[in-house]
C-alpha cells in the first residue's frame, strides 16, 4: 500500500488564523489522495499536519506565528487539580442533573483542542486537489526496472491475556469506565482502584501470594488516584443518576449526518463566531470527515483498527460532542473537538482532551507503541493557543532537528526571547532523516499509472539535474517517506 502525494510547494503570504494578519503566513503544502498511519506518522513527526486531505507544513523561521508539533506523554500523564475539578464537575452532573451556578465552563481556549483547519485560511489549493486521480494505490504498477521499497518497522503488538481482550473484539467505548473491563465493578470507588490494582499484577504475570503480598505493602499509603479512577467515579449502569454518558466511536467518514453537522455549527456559530456563509456541509465535510488516511486493522493494530475517527459523546440521546481523531501507530493525534454551547459549563474541551489521554493508554494495552497524545500545534505567540502546555509532561518538536524536547522553563524562556528558535541545544546536532544528495535518485514518483524512481523519470524526461520542487519536497517529508510515498509528477 503507498501513499500518493502532489507537492504543491511553497503557500505565502495568505491570512493568519491566529494572530490575524492578512498576509504573513507561510507554509508548504501538499494533497495527499492517500495515505497510510505509519507514513502520517512520520510527517507529523517532523512538523506536519493535516487538514482534510490538505497537509501542510509551517515555514517556522518566515511565518508569522511559528507553531510548533506538541505531544502530551499520555503514560506519564499528571492530572491537575483544575483537571480533577473538570472530571468531578461532570460525574456531579451525572449524577443529580444540577448545573454548576458559580462555573461557567468558558475556558479561555474554547474548548478546543484541535487547530483551525489549513483550508480555512490558505484558499482555493487547500480545498480540492488540482489533480483528479482516478487512481488508487492498489492500481499503480512499477515500470520495467526493480523497484525496492523500505517499509516502516513494524510495532510491536503487547501480549494480553486473551481472555480479557482479544484482537478480533471491539474497544467498548460505550462504557463509562475508560478501562476494558467485563466484570462487575464495586461500587465505591477505593474497591475500585484495588480492583483495577489486582487486574494489573495479573496482566504482569504475578503469582497470587505475590499479588496479595504486594497489596499489604501498599495497604495503609497514600495512592494517588489516576485519570482512570476519576473517570470511574461516573455513575454506573446499576445505579441510579439523572444522566448517562456514553462515547461512541466511529469511522470519520460516518461524520456527516446532518445531526453532527447541526452540532458543528452550532459550536462554530458560538464559540468562534463563524458567518452563515461559513457553515457549508461541503466545507465541514472537507475538514474534518473526508481523511486520506487508509484504515488499517490486524495484528499491528489495535481491535478498533488505526486511521481517522469520530469520538461522539452522548448524553443520554442527546449528541453534546465530537472529538475528531486520527489513531497512528505510535499517537491518538487530536485533530478538532466541538460540543453544544448549551454545555459549555461542563468544560467540555478540557474534558474531552482528558477522556482523549485514557482512551490512548487503553490503546496502549492492545499495542505498546502507542503513547502519546498529540495535540497538534503549540504557538507561544499566541497568548491564548498556550493553554495546550496544561497537559504534563509535554514535548515541542525541534523545528531543525526534529527531537523532542520536555515544554519546561527553560524551552518557555527560549520562546519568551524569539517566537522562532531551535530548541535543541546541541549545536552539532543534526536532522537524522534527512535526505542526503545519493538518496534522491531512489525517491519514488508517480507518473500516470506507473511509479519509478526519480532517476529513471530523469532520464525519461531528459533532465540533467534533479528539480527544485522534488529537492524541497524531500528535504521537508525526510527520507523515510521520500523513499517510500509516491510523488506525482504527471
């Protein structure tokens, strides 16, 4: 399966969605007509984000407001106690139906935790490919010479007792309990966490007597309750409460019923003061359902499968949210979040951005190399897009070298000082995926049906050197996709 790209280069001096201005951003942009999880993976490890079928990648050292990739360490996740306050606020809710008359729930972000969409700003390229490809990666040949192409290292699948989750099942995701979890659960919640303590010495392969030899240990100490347990304190099915909250996943394709779309605009009419003009099925469509990303299932996958999802959150059988996500091999990468205004005292961006971090430690028990939760772009000069530094510990990519970097005080102080900034200090430190000169023969490109080498589409087309727009396009996708994506040239 391949990834097929058009390159469109450079996009300059269009609007800032963030700071405003009318013609100060800069960026380069590509179509991706398909795309697989580990290929996305790769791009977004170095910078770049996708809006719809439109990718695009900011030029930080030009553009006026340089937004830099962040990934929240979702196994190492700290709750706040504004989080805790969020998380209790909406299990009070549940419980007795009363609204919180000291709170109201506008957070200074909106709510949201995803980016406004690269095609609401950046025109008429963004919005529809300028190539129509009747073609999908399943139809293109190779031409007469052998080509061998590197695929990415595959993840390692976590061994589970099959008795508690099996491959061929589905994550429930109906439940309250961010947990796969079948048994009867206590009701109070420290039988709980006890409960849950036990489920993961025996998914460590402790004995009984070494199981209860470890629970005297902790008896009596002070244990931090986790994101789970929190969540856990929902009301359950057997007991009694005003409301009942279910999440619901579903393919992003199946996002565009006119209720989610009624929902959409609702949100964007109030919180972001969106113009009726604005609010188009075929726009929203665009945005936030149609996906190049290729649904991938089997072994390498966890039992939901990866690729691009809708998370709905049903209050009893109302829809109050949506959270739109893309599930990588290694990332639950959060790409919008939008709810009913009427709910907005339940903080419901925060709080999806919570139940965003459980459900990918749950992943993580299907398939180990799933441990972040990215959360787009982090712009530290825009005031109010910092909120995304709330969930700790996070990371800032490297624009030059792509390493991650914890968001500390000394990365804030960096930022303080210039808006752009290499955050790694190495100054010998390299781009370790990058394309080196022998490298670009071997990129692979598409022309008609048929992909090639870039050398052979050289000689092809008679060109003695190689093209600028194929020497920017790899030194910005990195070697791994270059030689792995077909670029269309035709």
């Amino acid at each position: 399966m391949f990834s097929i790209v058009d390159f469109y280069g450079k996009q300059s001096n269009y609007s800032c969605g963030y700071c405003k201005q009318s013609s100060s951003c800069q960026s380069h942009g590509m179509w991706a007509h398909t795309m697989t999880v580990d290929d996305y993976q790769d791009l977004i490890d170095r910078g770049w984000r996708r809006s719809g079928c439109y990718c695009y990648k900011p030029e930080m050292s030009s553009t006026c407001c340089p937004a830099y990739t962040i990934k929240c360490d979702a196994m190492n996740f700290k709750l706040s106690k504004s989080h805790k306050k969020i998380i209790k606020r909406m299990n009070k809710f549940l419980k007795d139906g009363q609204r919180d008359k000291n709170n109201s729930g506008v957070s200074s972000h909106g709510g949201t935790l995803g980016d406004i969409g690269g095609d609401l700003e950046m025109g008429d390229l963004a919005k529809n490919p300028r190539n129509n490809l009747n073609i999908s990666s399943s139809d293109v040949v190779p031409c007469n010479e052998t080509v061998s192409v590197p695929r990415p290292v595959p993840v390692t699948e976590k061994l589970t007792d099959t008795k508690k989750v099996s491959k061929s099942s589905t994550l429930n995701l109906s439940s309250n309990s961010p947990e796969v979890d079948t048994s009867p659960k206590p009701k109070k919640a420290k039988l709980l966490r006890i409960a849950r303590k036990r489920e993961k010495l025996v998914r460590k392969g402790f004995s009984v007597d070494e199981i209860e030899r470890n629970m005297r240990e902790v008896k009596g100490k002070n244990v931090e309750k986790s994101l789970e347990d929190f969540l856990d304190e929902a009301p359950k099915e057997d007991e009694e409460a005003a409301h009942r909250l279910k999440v619901k996943l579903v393919p992003s394709s199946e996002g565009a019923a006119d209720l989610t779309f009624g929902l959409y605009c609702s949100y964007q009419a109030a919180v972001h003061q969106d113009s009726p003009s604005k609010l188009k099925m075929d726009r929203y469509k665009r945005f936030l359902v149609k996906s190049p990303l290729k649904f991938t299932i089997g072994q390498n996958a966890p039992s939901c499968g990866l690729g691009s999802f809708h998370q709905q959150y049903w209050l009893d059988d109302r829809l109050i949210a949506v959270g739109v996500i893309d599930i990588l091999s290694h990332c639950v990468s959060s790409v919008y979040f939008f709810y009913d205004p009427e709910f907005r005292f339940l903080s419901l961006g925060t709080y999806g951005s919570l139940r965003e971090i459980a459900f990918t430690r749950k992943l993580q028990q299907q398939l180990d190399s799933i441990t972040s939760y990215y959360m787009g772009f982090y712009i530290h000069s825009c005031p109010k897009m910092r909120y995304k530094s709330n969930l700790s510990p996070s990371h800032l990519l490297c624009p030059e070298v792509f390493s991650w970097h914890a968001l500390d005080d000394s990365i804030i102080r960096k930022l303080d000082a210039n808006k752009y900034s290499r955050l790694n200090e190495d100054s010998e430190a390299t781009d370790q995926g990058a394309v080196q000169q022998n490298d670009l023969v071997n990129v692979l490109v598409l022309n008609g049906s048929t992909y090639m080498r870039y050398s052979s589409y050289m000689e092809m087309e008679n060109l003695t050197t190689p093209e600028e727009i194929v020497l920017t396009y790899s030194k910005l996708v990195g070697k791994a996709c270059a030689l792995r994506m077909l670029l269309y040239r035709g």
